[in-house]
C-alpha cells in the first residue's frame, strides 16, 4: 500500500488514484513526514502535535512529548534492537511508555535538531543534526563537524543513506559528504603531532 502526506491530510493510493484517510485526530495535526514502521504500521510526524503511528488494523496511537519543541518532529527510526528513535526540533528523544521522552544517557544527549537517523552495520547510531553528525556505539558518542570533513555543519532532513559498500552518505547544506568505513579510524589513538 502506498501513503502519501500533505500538511491537509493522509492519502492512500488506490486504483491509481489517491484518496483521502480520514484519522480520528485533531485537524490542527499539520503532517510533516510519513516513517514506515514495523510490520503493519505506519507513523505519521507532525510540525507540532508529536508522532502518530497508524496500525493498518484501524488503531491509532498518539505519543507526545511534555514541550512543543519535542512535539516537532523531523525523523524516526527503528533500530535493530527494536527501540523507537525520535528527532525533533528539540533533539532526540525515544519512545518509551506510550510517550515521547529525551534521551539521554550518561554523557550521551543531543539538544538541536535531529533530522537523520541511520544505523551502520556494527549497529552504530547516526544522526544528522543542524550542528554535526553524531555516531554512537552505546557507549561511545563521536562527533563529527565540517573540521572532521563534512562539507556543511548540518544535515538536510532525512538526506542519508548506506549504500552496498556500507559507505555512509550524507547530504548537508553545502554537499554530500561520504563516510567510507574502510578508511575510519579510532582519533583516541592517534598520536598528536610532535
């Protein structure tokens, strides 16, 4: 089945055309970007009234956060562990007990605007922020700026992808940026210059 958005409503396409779903919700829920989810759902972000994810069963499910900036939302994931990643305008948060909710995890907490999120083959976590791209292992948190050789400091929304080679592609607001796994290494292990 193929959806469609617009900041009117959800359209669903059927006989080669698109017709309207009618959603039991607030009319004031401007969709900003359709996330596929697990199975038989489907979630719906909005501009400013959090995540709705649409079963194909007929329910739904509202998750919402306690600030307007955390109900802005720009990007979803699902990771290979099934956790539910959320950007927002406010920065990353998870679903966690049927609401939206920061993460953060020790020294690990992203504040700005999340508008990627990838996982790499290791199960590492990326996301692409107005201020740099993020990797997080689980433990570690590495974060990469134009310095590091992003061609621009933010990530347009949702403009990444792994290729076949697991190569990391990226595109910010100056160009794309490629992250080639084959040349990374670990900058805690490399001698400064003497």
């Amino acid at each position: 089945t193929l959806y469609a958005s617009t900041l009117k409503g959800l359209y669903r396409f059927l006989d080669n055309h698109f017709y309207p779903v009618n959603l039991p919700i607030d009319t004031l829920f401007n969709i900003r970007k359709l996330f596929r989810g697990n199975g038989n759902s489907i979630f719906l972000g909005s501009l400013s009234s959090g995540l709705v994810e649409l079963n194909f069963n007929g329910s739904i499910k509202t998750y919402t956060a306690p600030d307007k900036a955390g109900n802005s939302i720009f990007s979803f994931f699902i990771d290979s562990q099934d956790r539910y990643w959320v950007g927002t305008a406010d920065g990353l948060y998870r679903i966690e007990d049927d609401k939206l909710t920061k993460y953060i995890k020790g020294n690990f907490r992203i504040d700005d605007a999340v508008y990627l999120i990838l996982e790499d083959g290791l199960g590492r976590l990326w996301f692409g922020t107005n201020v740099g791209i993020y990797r997080w292992d689980g433990g570690r948190l590495d974060h990469f700026m134009v310095n590091d050789g992003l061609t621009g400091l933010e990530v347009n929304r949702d403009a990444g992808f792994i290729d076949s080679q697991n190569n990391i592609w990226f595109g910010t607001i100056n160009g794309v940026t490629v992250y080639q796994p084959a040349y990374d290494y670990d900058l805690h292990q490399v001698p400064p210059p003497s």
